[in-house]
C-alpha cells in the first residue's frame, strides 16, 4: 500500500460534530471536561484524523479504548502488552506511538522494549514476565488462545478484573493492527518505527 486508503480528515474541514464527539471523549478521562475546543486546538495526530471521519465511532468506542488506558492493569503491564501485540500484528503506527510513551513515562526499558522484539524467551524478563509476553503470543499466533499452563501462571499474578483488562487490552490492539494495516494509517513526521528488517512474511495465499 503506497497511499491511505482513508486519509486523516484535514482539522479545517471538522464539524461540529466532531468537535464534540472529541469532547466527549475527554470527559471520559481522568480529570477530564466537557469543553468543546476551537480549531486551533484539535489534535492533528494520523489516528484521530481517521477517527475524526465517523464521529458516531468516536462517541461509542473512545470510551472503552480510554478505559483500556486507566484499567486495573499497572502502567507498565499495559505498554508490555501493547508493544508485544502491536511486534508481531505489525502495527507500526501504535508501536512507535507506544515506544515513546513507555520511554516518556519511564514505563519500561530500552532493554525491556528491545526483549519485547524478542519474545518471551528473551533473557531480560523473570519467569512472570516471562508468562505475560507467552500469554500474548498464544492469544495472538497460532490457536490463538492462552494454554492452561501459561493462564495458571497468570493467574498467580493477577486478580479476575486484571486477567479480564488483560485480554481484552491484547484483543483490543489486535483489532488495531488490522484496522490500521487496512486503512493504510502511516506514522507522523518524527514517529520512529520498526526496524527496517521487521516485515511481515510474503502471503502464501493464491
């Protein structure tokens, strides 16, 4: 794919309905408001651009996907998940985006970042990390569901609620790399993305 197939929406071409599909958003986070900003202030990010086309789309999943991000996982838990799922679905646009958010936060380290390239297998990670990263590959390659060995292991670290934001959280960003591959969202000027070796494998499919 050499162009999106569905382009950012341009912020001057915004509706009012956006606008405030935008701030309902934000009246969902923490500390949030209901105020409605003017166009100097919209966002001019790639993946809002997108979302600014269906503002009904806007409304009925920014809420969820905002909860993703203040869930009952720790801060740290959800960039490993997000950074892994995104590896190896290719989400180019959300690795990067994450990448710099985990190096901003102090969410993890470069190490930890790099090991999240390599697998659970990598030999930065303890026997708990170790089963987060597993989980995440068995949800995602192959049978696509967490064996009984590795949910045990889960188990052992987290609490119902947190092993619920978990899947969820992988399944959700799972959704993402095939949305965005899809549309054909390209990274901003600036966002570092994978390393030029990372490409998904030649289909085999006639």
């Amino acid at each position: 794919m050499t162009t999106p197939r569905i382009p950012p929406r341009p912020t001057e071409d915004w509706t009012d309905d956006v606008d405030e599909a935008f701030a309902a958003l934000r009246a969902h986070a923490p500390g949030g408001g209901t105020a409605t900003p003017g166009p100097a202030e919209r966002p001019k990010s790639n993946i809002l651009g997108i979302y600014a086309w269906h503002p009904d789309l806007v409304r009925g999943w920014m809420p969820f996907s905002n909860h993703l991000r203040h869930s009952t996982l720790s801060d740290r838990h959800r960039e490993m998940v997000i950074l892994r799922t995104t590896w190896l679905g290719y989400g180019e646009y959300e690795w990067a985006q994450h990448v710099w958010m985990c190096r901003a936060g102090g969410y993890l380290t470069d190490p930890e970042i790099e090991a999240l390239s390599v697998g659970p297998d990598a030999s930065e990670w303890s026997p708990s990390d170790a089963a987060v990263v597993r989980a995440i590959d068995e949800m995602v390659t192959g049978d696509r569901i967490v064996s009984d060995a590795t949910w045990a292991k889960l188990e052992a670290q987290f609490n119902r609620q947190q092993l619920i934001d978990f899947v969820f959280t992988v399944g959700t960003y799972d959704m993402h790399c095939i949305a965005f591959r899809t549309l054909g969202l390209e990274l901003e000027p600036g966002m570092s993305g994978f390393p030029p070796d990372h490409v998904p494998a030649p289909s085999t499919r006639r």
